[in-house]
C-alpha cells in the first residue's frame, strides 16, 4: 500500500461549490490517518453534487525511466511504435542539465530556475539526524577494513537509517561524509504542498479538487516492488468499478537500471526493452480501453559508457579542508575558506588538465543551466559524453551506460506520446521535460497553457470523452 493523497471538501462539512478545499495526506500511517472508505464515497457524492467533477477523462502519467528517443523505431516496443501517428508525438525530450527530473517533470520549471540540480548537496549543521551522524561516525574508521559480508552489514544499517530518519539514500557515499552531504529533491514529500517550494502537478490537482494516485510512483527517490508490481497496480487502479482518478502517476525504472549495466544497444537492453513494451501495453491498454488517456514520457536518455576515469586516484588527498562530491558525471568541490580555494584549486586545475572532461566555468555553467547557489560547488568538474567517474558516490560496480551529459547531444534525449481521447494527432521534433506537466494540466483541464504548449496538443474534444470505468472493458 504505498501513499494516496485524497481531497475533502472542508473536511466534507456542507461545502459550497467553489469553495476551498484542503488536504489529508494519508501515507502508510505515518500521519496517522486512513480515510474509511464511507468518507471517500461521501466526498465523490458531494462533488458530483458541488458540480466540480472534472470534465476530463482519466489520465496516466506514465515516466519510462532513461527510455531514449530512439530506443522507438527498431520493434522492440511494437504498442507504442504503432500507435505514434494515433496521439501526440514529440520526437525528443529535452532535460535539463543535472539529476533532478522529478523536480522538472512536477514542477515545469527548469533546473535553472528551479534550483534542483545533482541529487546530493553540500548539508549544513544540524542537517544530518543525531543517529545517522553516531552510526556514520563508528563505521567510517573501520568501513574501509571490513570484508564485503560486515560492510554490507554496515551499509544495511546506515540505509535504513538514513531512509527512517533523514528521508534520504546513502547509495555509496562513504560513511565518514554522510553527514556532509544532504539529499535534495529525492528528500522531498512530492505530494506535500509546495514540496518544490513552486507550485507542482499535485498543488495543481489539488486547486482544482482533482483526486489523483501517486501509489505506482516514485517516492522520496525509492520505487515500491518491481515494474511489474507497479504494472499490475495502475491496471487495478484503471479497472477500479468507480474509475480511475483523474490523475495517476506511474513509473518503471528498469530501463534506467539495465541501461547503466549494459548500455544503449547493447542485447541486455534490448530484451528489457521487449520486457518493458508488454508491460506499457497492459497498463496503456487498461487506461485507453476505458475511455482514459495515456502520457508516456522518457525522462532523458542513455550514453555508451566508452572510459572509466579514477577522478579520486588522481587527485589524492586535498586535506580536510576540500569537500568532494563525486556523481558519475560530474565531480564537485567545496573549500572551507579563501586560503584553502588558493591553495587546492590550482592543484586540482593542474591535475585534472588532461583529464577527458571540463570546468564548468562561471558562463559556461550560466549557459548550461546550472542554477546559483551552493549545490554547484565552488568548482565543479564534468566528464565528456561517454566518460564516467569511478569509483563514484552512487555506482556499486563499473557501469556502461550514463547519462548526466549536455542535454544538447541527441543520446540524452527522451520522448512523449499522448494518447487517447485528451490528445490531439500531431507530431513535433522536440519539447523540454518542462513542458510534460503543462501538457498533463491542459489535458487534465486543470490549467492554462504554459510556456511553449501549443493548445492543439492536448485535443479540444476531451471534455465530451467517456468517463473511465463508466463501460465495462
Ligand atoms: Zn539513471
């Protein structure tokens, strides 16, 4: 049972149409309220009655992690490659530059602006949990001494830790720099009010009184069960005998996960890619059967890992004095002080010269993207396409895909496809990840049409559209 957020109008107390709604969030108890079903039966009465029962069909949002545009177009995902004329079809999805998709996909607002850029940050005191620092701080003496059984042991214990306690991932971040570093978007409630600090798909939602189902969605940066699982969930919540709620949320993540172990085209990926078409078309065909519509997005894309580079080898020792962060694609640096900065920097510059990447120099790191602000290190080092840092703070073994790269070169792109009755036939090269939510609210008819939207994308006869599960299918 994952987290399901339900809207009561005034706590159901005689509400008015058009007056204020609010929240309860429901999630696993931890709030410590299960909403009896009487009381949602009561809210749907009411809102038929109020008249703010949304004019839409049903829609699925469905993110197919890391699924490259051009992961279409050689059979291995039939369902989606026949039906490319029958919806709307960007060609190519543009991210930002960075790590943080869930923040551009809620938000519509780009990594520049929306100030969520790698996964990690710099933590300042008092950050970390009490418990997470005692544990890290026992185990990093003796982390690098440990077999592989005690230091699966170890991790295993600082992992549920940190998940209970700080709402984060350790992945493989050394235990004695834990409680340096804080998780960002992944640390986020989603669902919560302006979790983004900005307005999200869900605050949009919620405006409108809209239910939606996040339950086969990503949380605080963790999946519940497999593809499969989740798979088998969104055909529930699309056969449900009330109907599926306006909106519902969904995600697979093998593609990413194989993808980095294998690569793009590579026969490993290739087969979890027939693996993931049939699953798309069980969970595309239970929405579209019943009158839903379908919004299938790959969030970015996938490069050929070609060169592993020991960015800490070369570097060695910086002193206490320089934090390092290292992601697979990108290497940051902190110095405590003016004196350490003209000390280590030239260092740092000198040694990683010849190195298969560059500096994201102040008005490079301007035109990339990059937002202000501490996350983005007082230096920071990027790998060219096809180069991976490694050993790195997230990948247990050598990987041979990446992304992480310019979202310029083609292999970081994804694609959209709308289908079913919210959107109109029409193919376009290419759309920012930005503009996913923006074209999920119009054809939610929960808002206006954003910033490089075309109204015709999203058709103008979804209103008159069946309401899912109203027919039997
Ligand atoms: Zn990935």
């Amino acid at each position: 049972m994952g987290r399901q957020l339900l809207i009561l109008p005034n706590g159901g107390q005689g509400a008015r149409p058009g007056f204020i709604f609010f929240g309860v969030l429901a999630d696993e108890g931890r709030r410590g309220f299960e909403p009896e079903a009487s009381v949602v039966l009561e809210f749907r009465e009411k809102r038929d009655r109020m008249g703010t029962s949304p004019n839409n069909t049903p829609l699925l949002l469905l993110v197919l992690d890391a699924c490259r545009f051009d992961y279409l177009g050689q059979g291995d995902l039939p369902w989606v490659e026949e039906r490319l004329d029958e919806g709307f079809y960007a060609e190519k999805v543009k991210p930002s530059f960075g790590f943080c998709e869930i923040a551009e996909l809620l938000t519509g607002v780009e990594t520049r602006e929306n100030g969520f850029f790698c996964q990690m940050g710099p933590a300042e005191p008092g950050e970390t949990s009490f418990l997470l620092k005692v544990l890290a701080g026992v185990t990093a003496p003796i982390e690098g001494r440990m077999g592989e059984w005690g230091r699966e042991l170890c991790r295993s214990v600082l992992r549920r830790v940190a998940r209970r306690m700080d709402h984060r991932e350790i992945y493989e971040i050394p235990a004695g720099l834990l409680g340096r570093f804080r998780a960002t978007e992944g640390a986020l409630d989603y669902q919560a009010p302006f979790a983004f600090g900005r307005e999200s798909l869900f605050d949009l939602a919620r405006a409108k009184g809209l239910e939606w189902d996040a339950s086969a969605f990503v949380a605080f940066n963790r999946v519940a069960g497999s593809d499969r699982d989740r798979a088998d969930r969104l055909c529930e919540i699309a056969q449900r005998a009330e109907g599926a709620p306006a909106l519902t949320l969904g995600y697979f993540g093998d593609l990413d996960r194989v993808g980095h172990i294998y690569g793009p085209g590579s026969p490993g990926l290739r087969a979890q890619l027939k693996k993931t078409a049939r699953l798309v078309e069980e969970v595309g065909e239970a929405f579209l059967r019943r009158g839903g519509s379908v919004l299938l997005v790959g969030d970015h894309g996938m490069l050929k890992v070609d060169e592993h580079l020991d960015l800490l080898e070369l570097l060695g020792d910086l002193g206490r004095k320089t934090r390092i962060f290292v992601d697979s694609t990108l290497c940051r640096f902190w110095f405590e002080d003016k004196a350490t900065q003209e000390g280590v920097e030239p260092r740092i510059r000198e040694v990683l010269w010849p190195a298969p990447g560059f500096f994201l120099e102040e008005g490079l790191a301007r035109e990339m993207g990059v937002p202000d602000g501490k996350d983005r290190g007082d230096l920071a080092f990027a790998a060219n396409p096809g180069v991976v840092f490694y050993p790195d703070y997230f990948n247990r073994k050598k990987v041979l895909g990446m992304h992480g790269y310019s979202p310029e070169i083609p292999g970081q792109k994804g694609f959209c496809l709308g289908l079913g009755p919210a959107f109109a036939k029409r193919r376009v090269p290419e759309i920012r990840l930005v503009d996913v939510p923006k074209i999920a609210a119009q054809a939610l008819g929960a808002g206006q049409v954003g910033d490089g939207v075309a109204e015709t994308w999203v058709s103008p006869l979804y209103s008159e559209a069946a309401v899912l599960g109203e027919e039997g299918g």
